[in-house]
C-alpha cells in the first residue's frame, strides 16, 4: 500500500539535510507522521516532511544531538551548535549542524 511518491526514510533524510537516525527519531517521536510497510520499512508523504523542513527541521529549531555510542543513541533535542553530556560514556557531544536552507 504505498501510494507513488511517498518518501523512503533515506529521501526523507535528504530532502530534511539530516542524518537518517533524525529522520527515525522523529517518526518515532511523532514528529513526523508516517506509515509502517509490512516489512518494517517507513513511509513520509513528501508533504509532511516538506512541512517539518519548513517549520525548520524539529518545529521549534532544536537539532538532535547523539552520543558517539550508538547504544546510548539520542541523548537530548537542543539548539544547533550546543553541546550534551552523556552520562553513561562521561563525555560531551555536539549537535548536528542545523540543515542547510533550501538554495
Ligand atoms: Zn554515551
């Protein structure tokens, strides 16, 4: 059941500028409405993902950051260019550069 057009996790992440682990936490945060294919698999409307993108990514300008750690994965949404601190691994990450605006 996937109507033509609908995104695939990586398209989304391309048409967003972000990390397809961002694209995942979204859906899974219910930022971004999708629908789940049999085999797992993620699919966005190209006009629910244009709409995050133009509210600026997250909707209120916060980007992910991520430990270094895949186990420890997410470790908080904060505003480009701030830091976190992972309490499991004593260290501070960075966040991911804020998207690029569209040229
Ligand atoms: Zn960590």
């Amino acid at each position: 059941m996937t109507a033509a057009g609908d995104l695939t996790t990586r398209e989304a992440a391309i048409l967003l500028g972000v990390h397809t682990r961002t694209i995942t936490t979204y859906a899974d945060s219910g930022r971004l409405p999708h629908s789940k294919l049999p085999s797992g698999h993620r699919r966005f409307k190209r006009v629910d993902v244009e709409a995050l993108r133009d509210r600026g990514a997250t909707g209120d300008g916060l980007v992910p950051i991520w430990c270094a750690d895949r186990d420890h994965g997410l470790i908080v949404f904060a505003l480009p260019g701030s830091r976190a601190y992972c309490a499991r691994c004593k260290s501070w990450f960075v966040s991911e550069p804020a998207p690029e605006p569209a040229a």
